[in-house]
C-alpha cells in the first residue's frame, strides 16, 4: 500500500497502512523487507534480540558509563534530534558545549582559561586524533619556518597505549615509536623514552590511567626528562596527555598529582565525558592550552547553516544529547558530588582487588588505588587453567571480565582486567567474589578454595 505524500506521518497515521501484527510477514534478518510492518512487532522483535546481549551491569570489561539518572536520561531523549553541528539553530547546545569546555579548562588548571580552545568528541579516539594532527601540524609549521623537510615525523608513546594511537599513526602517517614496557613496569616511564626521541619528534603521548591494568604514568617525570632533552638538544617536544579515564578522577581523588596544564610541556589533553564523566557513550572532549596549540589552519569556519562558527573535529553532524547530558553531571554533582562518586569508585575497586588477592592462585598486577580499575594474574606456576577458561566461566555466570596478554614484549603474561563504575553496589561485589571463587573452585577440583572475606571481618 503506498505511503501517502505528506510532510509528515503520525505514528497512528503509518500503522494504518500496515496490516494487523498477527498476520505480518516474517521478517528477514539481513536484507530490507518488501513492504512496511507493524511497529509493535517490530519493536518487540528488536527488543527480544537484545535481550540476548549481556547485562550492562555486570559488564566488568568496559570503563563506559552504564548507569545515568533518569533525569539525564530525559534530557538525552529531549535533547537527541537537536544537530550540534547546526550551532544557529540551537546556540543553547552550543552554549552548554563552551560552558563545559571552560569548566575542564579550570579543573585541569589551563594558566589562561580564557585562551584555551577545545571542542566535545564522539570519543576520546577522535579527540587523540584530533590531539595528534595539532602535533603533527605544529611540528610541521616549526620545521617549515627552519627551512628543513617534513618527510619523517615521529610520535613517542608506550606500547601500552590505546588502539586510537595506533590509528592516528596510520592514517596520518606518522612514524610510530613505541617504548616497550618490563615486566613489573607496564606503561612509559621517563628513564628510557629520550632515546627514541629526535628532531623528527612531533611529540610524546602519556597516558593517564592505561587500559591494561588502570596505572597511571609519571606525566610530570616525563616531562622533566623533556625538558632535560631540550637543554642537551635544543628540541622542544610536547606532551599530549590521553586522560580517557584518569582526567575525570585524578582531578576529584589526587590533587597533588601534577600532570595537567601546570606543567607547561603539556599542550594538549583528552578525556572521555562517557566514562568517568557519567554520560552514556559516546562523548569525548579535546582541550588544547591555547590557541598556539591548536594551529588556526586546523579550523574551519562554517557559515551555510545559518551562522557562523568555528569547527575542529572530525566528525560534523552529531545529536546535542551527550552535550546537554554532560553539563546536567556537572551541575547536579559539582565538585565534591564527583569526588564522592569517583571516590566510592575507586574504594570498591581496591576492596575487589584486595578481596582477590586472597583467593589463590590469584596475584595481583595493579590494585585499584589509581584508576578504579586494576589487573590481576594467576601466580606463576602449572594450575590446570588459564585466565581466559577464568574469563569463559565467569560468562556463564553474566560477567564480561577480560583476559587478554599485556603488551610486547610482555606478550607471555595474560591477566584479568575488572572497572569499576558508579553502580557497582557492595551487594554486586560479595556476588562477584563468591561466583569468583565457585568459578575457581571448580577449575581446580583437587585444590580447594576459601571465598576471601570482606576487610572487615577478615
């Protein structure tokens, strides 16, 4: 039956033209059916697929945010057909955006506030990208101004780095110079990094809680040992910090810890508002010092919607949702609420670690006292299994806790990853560490083991 030509069509007007649930068609799986349905049938056939994926809540593996106030969810739903890139039509977004940016901006301490240029991301992978090319086209304009080439830029960073570094290298060709982590020692540490620095360097990449086992690296270590490079070699290299997750809690739990826009090296920063800033995914946001930083060829300024205005991301059309998300966080929890969270956060993560760490033949690599995240391990020698038959068993029982191997060249140790995020209750941790230990129990028959106790009653 055709759909009649009108602007627009009420959901009552389109299941008009469609017949009854009961004698809809089947519909296929992977090519586009012949004829419209009905939207109860198809919601309830969506919904029952779904079903099927695991529990968000006991998703252990992800440091995305799972869990948001029903009023952030409101204003998500409100807020979703509303295009950020169409800045005219909707400048509250647009507002709540610059507000947000200021606010990172103070918390990370920029000298300048007011200089600072920064945009939100679908992602911290697109705000390193976009981090990475402000370094590749500094170095660039640098190198020009000296009369050299720029035939062989280079970015220093740890093997330990996420897989979106690995992308920028590759699709904006930039020589890739990974600092291998030790054993004992899983992330880029200032002692050796120099030496795979030159005059072809755009820059160094240091990670603010690493994925692999939730640690931290010594930014301002790193930095030092930079500036003790310029002295010897007359190059000056910036410092992007990857703060996916460790911008949203050091900020809240270690305000001691230098490593922000205190310490001048640092140019540029990236975190993700989707995991440790409460929002569902995906939202991330790129800061940059100020506007040296960001070259001014890398903004566009767009004026057939209506309006003009500046962009610098890679990707255009985006819903205001998160925006309006990210800014609603900050307001309702302010500094202490998200010191409370990340703190509750990080308490539950060393209490799981150190509850672990009682369960033999279970060692810990990290323990939660950075990131509420940590990695642990089974102890050297034979156990008749292996982290992922640990990883598989625990499946079976709704958890998602990753076993993966450490990076090159400790490619030989494999461990078990667990994130804590706001939501993770003291009833889901006694649960987690009983179905551990049962798990356990029954991957070594012959060698029984005792559930670790709560620290209050050990």
């Amino acid at each position: 039956m055709p759909i009649p030509d009108t602007d627009v069509i009420s959901a009552t007007a389109f299941d008009t033209l469609t017949p009854p649930a009961a004698t809809d068609p089947y519909l296929a799986v992977d090519e586009l059916p012949h004829s419209a349905s009905s939207p109860d049938l198809v919601f309830q056939r969506l919904r029952d697929e779904l079903a099927l994926d695991g529990n968000p809540q006991l998703n252990l593996a992800t440091f995305a945010t799972t869990w948001m106030e029903p009023q952030a969810r409101q204003l998500m739903a409100d807020t979703a057909e509303k295009n950020l890139a169409d800045r005219a039509e909707y400048p509250q977004i647009t507002a709540m955006e610059e507000r947000c940016v200021r606010m990172l901006a103070r918390l990370w301490h920029a000298p300048h506030p007011e200089l600072v240029r920064g945009c939100s991301t679908t992602g911290s992978s697109e705000a390193a990208l976009l981090g990475g090319l402000a370094l590749k086209r500094r170095w660039q304009q640098r190198r020009r101004a000296q009369g050299k080439d720029t035939a062989r830029p280079n970015l220093v960073m740890g093997t330990n780095v996420q897989v979106c570094w690995k992308k920028f290298a590759n699709y904006f060709e930039v020589e890739p110079r990974y600092v291998p982590v030790e054993p004992g020692r899983y992330h880029l540490t200032p002692d050796t990094l120099t030496a795979y620095c030159d005059d072809n360097t755009i820059g160094v990449v240091t990670v603010l809680g690493s994925t692999y086992d939730g640690s931290y690296e010594p930014v301002a270590d790193i930095c030092m040992a930079l500036d003790g490079y310029q002295a010897a070699t007359g190059t000056d290299i910036p410092v992007h910090v990857d703060g996916a997750s460790g911008a949203m809690v050091a900020p809240f739990l270690d305000p001691g810890l230098m490593w922000d826009f205190q310490l001048e090296r640092v140019a540029s920063i990236n975190t993700s508002g989707h995991k440790y800033g409460h929002v569902f995914p995906g939202l991330g946001w790129a800061l940059w010092r100020d506007t040296r930083a960001l070259p001014d060829d890398l903004v566009f300024d767009i004026d057939y919607l209506g309006g003009r205005s500046p962009s610098f991301t890679l990707n255009f059309s985006r819903p205001g949702a998160h925006i309006a998300a990210q800014y609603y966080t900050f307001l309702r929890y302010g500094f202490e609420g998200l010191h409370h969270l990340a703190l509750r956060s990080r308490t539950a993560a060393h209490t799981l670690a150190t509850r672990i760490r009682a369960i033999p033949p279970y060692e810990l690599v990290t323990d939660g006292t950075q990131l509420p995240a940590f990695a642990f391990r089974l102890a050297p020698g034979t156990h008749g299994f292996t982290v992922h038959d640990v990883s598989h068993a625990m499946r079976t029982r709704g958890w998602h806790l990753p076993a993966y191997a450490l990076p090159t060249p400790c490619h030989d140790i494999s461990v078990l990853r667990l994130v804590v995020r706001t939501g993770f209750t003291t009833q889901l941790t006694d649960t987690f560490i009983t179905d551990l230990a049962e798990v356990t129990r029954r991957l070594r028959p012959h060698q029984p083991v005792l559930a670790a106790k709560t620290p209050a009653t050990a």
